[in-house]
C-alpha cells in the first residue's frame, strides 16, 4: 500500500491511497459464494440459484460491500502509518481501479499543532471574598422572609401590605383576556402588578369595592393591550401585614437545625462558606480559561466547531423545552453558536495541551476530597461517597473536573496575579 498526503489548506489535508492487489474481482467472487446457500430465488432450491444469476442480482452489493472494507482497512491502516488523528471525518473525493489495484483520494482535517500555550504576558484578577457577620445576618433575614406569614388587619392599607382582591378589567366596557383575577395577593410596592394599579390600593380597607382605571404601557408585554385604558372593578377581601418569626430557638427547629439560634447561625455560615468557595473556583476559573483563550491564536478545523455549535445550539432548545416554550418553529440559526463553539473548542485544545506538556493527572486524594466536598450538603454523606467512587462515569466526571482545577492553579501560577477583594453578595450575583 502506498500513501501519499498533500496540504491543501493551513488544516485541510489530501491523502491519496494505493492499495496494490487489492484482488476485488476475487474477493466479490469468494463473497458471492459464501452467500449462495442463502439466496432464495423463485424456481431453485436454495443454494442452486446458478452463479450467473447471482451475479446479476448480487453482483453489484457485493461489489460495494468488498470495496467498502477495503477502503476501512486501507483507512486505517493508513492513518496509523502516517499517526494521523483526524479532526474531522474523512470524505472521499474520488475513486478508480486500474487492473488488480484500488486508489482514492480523501479530503480531511487535523488539528493545530501547538507549540506551547504562551500565557507569560497574561495578567489575571483574581477575585477573593469571606463570608462576614453582616452576610450571615442577611441570610438569616432572607430565611425569616421565606417563612413569613401574613397577618389580617382592620386598617387601610399602606406601603409592603399585602392586600388579597378579586378584579375584573374592561376596555370600552368589554371584559378582555387575561383581566380577571380572583383571590390575588398584590404585595404594593413589588410591582408585581402595574405600579399604577397598586398605587391605587394604598388605603383600600377590608370589604370595600373599588374601580382602578389605568393605561397599559406602550411596551406592555401584552401587545393587543399596549396604551389602553382600562378600569378594573375590585373587591378587597383581606388587607394584611407581613409577620416574620422570631430569630430563636423555634425559628432554627423550623429550619432543620437543633441546638438553638448559635446552631443555626453556624450552619449557616458553613453552608455560605461552601456555596461561596464553589462561586470563587467558579468565577476566576472563567477569569483564568479567558484569558488563556484571548491570549493565544490557533487556527481551529471546522468540523469540531460545527459539531459543537450543533451542541450548543440543542442545548439552548433542550433549556427552554424544560421552561415548557414549544421550540418548533423557532429561529435558531447555527451561526449564533459559533462564537461560543469556536472559543470551548480553542480551549479544549489549549487545555490539553497543558495538561499533556505537565502531565498533568488526576491525584487520588484531591479526588477523594472533592466528592466529600459535593457529599458533604447530603443528609447521608457517605451514601454520596460510594456512589461517585463506585460508579465510573460519576468517578471520570470528578477526574476531569480535578483536572481542569489542576491546570486552572497552573494558569495562576504562570501569570501575574493581583487580588480584588469582593463580598459575598458581589460574587454569588457574578455567577448567578
């Protein structure tokens, strides 16, 4: 066999393969024979179908079925001759025989070859933060306010009350889609409704029946409802105040911790501690992988960047199927996930790259300690444990991601760091 390879573009290459002897006439005789006893025809037996007729009729299958195979393992054993790993899945441009012997051509892609990853001019941010005292105070409000309850009140209705109406809109005296509501909580001053109709509920009592008239925005979201006016004929049924619990012994009970208000308090901050570590790795991981990315131009083949673009742009479909948004007939065009597709597939290659030039490997430890960092938010940890370390997906995946982590502290170790304190609040919206 013979192979010859031409440069066609900076990754497009050609490659041309010989295959001498390649003795098709009489691989398709020997194939046709081995299927004769299984051939039925309508006046023989079977296996007594006569060759010339088989020929005629299986003739021209089997011939591509010889062809094929030949062209899969001269394939491959071509590529392994020239240690050539494909970026792209070759076509075949053309082909002949001549006598005994089969030559084609194939077009294909390779990927770049990268010298090195050059970040010694790269200068990074890196972001740190703490969880304070003023933090855990705020989180602890935020629980108050997810178990907060609502206390009727005889007084009008002010600012933050929440008053429960039944309401029917109209248009010229026309009941329209989608204005009638009953048993609606409006918190006034949420702008959950219109801040126009919740203006007009400050001071409404229990009981009392009201007309609010407003005029829809010109940006409405409803479009047939855009710059009209409306009135809405409203009946109070409750005004309310909110209650929130008190920060004691029963409000950590009610949040699953024993060991009263300093309990709580403490398992709050682990858990804020936790979540923001993960955010921190998070955002300079980005920080890190961008700047690698911007730093270094590489010539990328197509293939993999159309692949991935097709990913992501399923990907983008499957997010809004789970949302219950019916994607049929949608205007996804692949060419809005190109620039996405282009910079993870530069990246996966930089990154291999660097993990193949420091040999780079997943240490034991530092995976052990990562799944007892995910096992650790379980009730049962050690049930956590034994799943990742006994399923092999669960266990590659944490390899991986031990990896990435590996040659994210090589990045920061090769570039210029300086610190940006940041607090809890700034972080955890950075990765929101």
């Amino acid at each position: 066999m013979q192979v010859t390879v031409e440069n066609v573009s900076e990754l497009g290459r050609k490659m041309t393969i010989t295959v001498e002897d390649a003795n098709i006439e009489q691989a398709v005789e020997k194939r046709l024979v081995s299927i004769r006893p299984t051939v039925r025809m309508a006046g023989f037996r079977p296996g007594k179908v006569p060759m010339k007729m088989l020929v005629k009729t299986h003739g021209p299958s089997a011939r591509r079925d010889v062809i094929d195979q030949i062209v899969q393992d001269s394939m491959r054993e071509a590529f392994t001759q020239e240690n050539v790993n494909p970026a792209s899945p070759p076509h075949i441009d053309s082909m002949k025989e001549e006598d005994s012997t089969l030559i084609y051509t194939l077009n294909y892609e390779i990927f770049p070859e990268i010298d090195a990853v050059k970040v010694d001019d790269i200068k990074l941010e890196k972001t740190v933060a703490e969880v304070s005292d003023e933090d855990v105070d705020k989180m602890l409000e935020t629980l108050r306010e997810q178990r907060m309850t609502w206390e009727p009140l005889k007084r009008a209705a002010k600012e933050e009350d929440g008053v429960t109406i039944d309401f029917v809109g109209s248009i010229d005296g026309e009941e329209f889609q989608g204005g009638k509501g009953q048993d609606v909580l409006v918190v006034i001053g949420n702008n959950s409704m219109l801040p126009e109709f919740e203006q007009q509920l400050v001071g409404v009592k229990p009981n009392q029946e009201l007309t609010i008239s407003m005029t829809f925005p010109e940006d409405y979201r409803a479009e047939h409802l855009r710059g009209k006016k409306a009135d809405f004929a409203v009946t109070v049924k409750q005004v309310a105040k909110k209650k929130l619990p008190k920060l004691d012994k029963e409000f950590a009970e009610m949040c699953g911790v024993e060991g009263g208000l300093a309990a709580l308090k403490k398992e709050v901050r682990s858990n804020m501690e936790r979540e923001l570590a993960a955010a921190l790795k998070n955002v300079n991981k980005r920080k890190a992988m961008d700047s690698v990315a911007a730093n270094n131009e590489i010539a990328l083949p197509e293939a993999p960047v159309e692949r991935e673009a097709n990913y992501l742009m399923e990907q983008a479909k499957n997010n809004l199927r789970n949302q219950g948004v019916n994607v049929e007939g949608l205007p996804f065009e692949l060419s809005n996930f190109n620039e996405n597709a282009e910079k993870r597939v530069k990246l996966s290659l930089l990154i291999g790259k660097i993990i193949s030039d420091n040999n780079i490997q997943p240490e034991e430890k530092r995976v052990r300690e990562a799944i007892e960092a995910i096992a650790a938010s379980y009730e049962d940890p050690e049930d956590v444990m034994n799943y990742y370390m006994t399923n092999q997906d669960k266990l590659s995946e944490i390899q991986m991601m031990v990896v990435e982590d590996t040659v994210v502290e090589w990045i920061y170790d090769n570039v210029k760091v300086e610190e940006k304190a940041s607090s809890f609040s700034e972080v955890m919206n950075a990765v929101a």
